[in-house]
C-alpha cells in the first residue's frame, strides 16, 4: 500500500515540475537555447524535447530571379 501511495506522489511531483519546466520555457521563449531553469530541463528530459537548429536552407519557391516576389509585383494588370 505504502509503494503504491509512493508511485502516485511521485508521478504528481514530477507533473507539477514538468508544468512549471513548460511554463518557464514558454515564459523565456528558450526552446531553441539553453534551459532557462534546472526545472526547464527536467521538463524536456522527460518529454523528450531536444531541439536541434538546422541552418536555414534557402530554396526557390518559383519564378525566375528576374521576376520578384509576390509581395514585391505591382497590383495592376500584368504586363507581356
């Protein structure tokens, strides 16, 4: 009875510290850095959030460099 009363206040902690881990980490908006807390990093070690940084790869969406972006075009008729 004892272990199984042990287990349960276990799983709650370890709840309540992953909750306030999130929510630090969103508060300091640190996901893609180091943890802010000690707390924060228990949070990601128990759901497992280990975020790498990929270095931006820039593609070509469509078009022709000659021709801008769409943002950029005028908005009247299109010219031929």
């Amino acid at each position: 009875m004892f272990a199984g009363a042990a287990g349960f206040a276990l799983v709650v902690v370890a709840t309540v510290l992953v909750i306030i881990g999130v929510r630090q980490e969103e508060r300091h908006k640190t996901l893609l850095y180091g943890p802010p807390t000690i707390v924060a990093l228990l949070a990601r070690c128990v759901l497992r959030a280990h975020i790498t940084v990929q270095p931006d790869q820039h593609s070509e969406v469509g078009g022709s460099e000659e021709e801008p972006p769409w943002f950029e075009r005028p908005v009247g008729p299109r010219v031929r």
